[in-house]
C-alpha cells in the first residue's frame, strides 16, 4: 500500500533519533529555550565590553594605510578610456600596472618572496647556458660528449675510428 513505510527500511527521523512524538517535540522546545537563555545570560555578562572592543577595531582596520597605492590620475583617464575587447580601459590599465615594479605599486612586501627582493634593484648576470624556466641539460652538456664516444682520424695512421683516451 502506497501509504505504509517498506518494511526493514528506517526513516531519516528515526535513524537520527529524531521520532516525531508529543514528548519529543516538547524536549526540543524545551533544548531551544535553555540554549537561548544561556545565550542572553552571555550576552548580558560580555555584549558591552564587546562592542566597544569591536567599534575600536573596525576603527583601526578602518583608519590603517592601504597596501596598495592609489591610482593616480593618468591611470583613471587610462582606465575610463575605451574597453578591454578594444585593448583600452581596464586591460591597458592592467599591461601599464604590469611594466611597474612592485616597489611603486605597493607600500610594503606582501608576499615573503617580494621581502626578500624588495631591495634588489638589480637583477643577477644571466647565463648563456640556462635554459627557460630554470630548466638545464645537465645530461646533454656535461655527459655526453660533442664528438661522440670515438675520435675522427688518429695519428697513427689508421683510417678507423680510435677510442677517445
């Protein structure tokens, strides 16, 4: 019958515990009461001293220097200029940011890599070795050897190939 529960099989409510009686009903009501009277009871003891420490320190997060920068008045013309799908607007706002150092971008390193090179105005020789993304042919360079295992014509006459000493 479409309105009997299938047998061996527990509804949600009584799996959780939760049976839907009279006396249920009233503990949970009753569960409820309590936690909302311990929550004025904290309120009462704690709410004033808590809110003045929260005005003072919305004030101070409000009143702390920005990290950034602000815009200065040829980068709003930039960014108000065209729209990104042309190239203008927000996108040559973005390429102009990107060609400045961080150092005119920000007041303070705000990562641990940029406090560590927030003084480095110069960067390292480049060697003409290294390859792109700091990839080197270890192998390739020092392993193997240009010429191969053996050494082309030997003075000793022979027309063969001779073992490299």
């Amino acid at each position: 019958m479409p309105g009997e529960k299938e047998k061996g099989r527990v509804s949600c409510t009584n799996a959780m515990g939760l049976n839907i009686t009279a006396a249920s009903i009233v503990g949970w009501k009753q569960l409820i009461l309590k936690e909302e009277q311990a929550r004025a009871q904290w309120q009462e003891k704690y709410a004033a001293n808590l809110t003045a420490e929260q005005d003072q320190l919305i004030e101070r997060v409000k009143n702390r220097p920005k990290d950034v920068f602000e815009r200065s008045l040829e980068e709003d013309t930039i960014l108000r200029d065209g729209i990104s799908k042309e190239g203008k607007g927000r996108l040559a706002l973005l390429k102009t940011r990107q060609m400045i150092g961080p150092q005119e971008k920000y007041r303070r390193p705000l990562t641990e890599s940029q406090r560590i090179g927030w003084t480095c105005v110069e960067l390292p020789p480049v060697s003409e070795n290294t390859l792109h993304f700091g990839r080197k042919p270890i192998i390739a360079n020092n392993f193997y050897r240009r010429t191969g295992p053996f050494k082309q014509g030997s003075h000793s006459g022979q027309t063969g190939l001779n073992m490299v000493p």
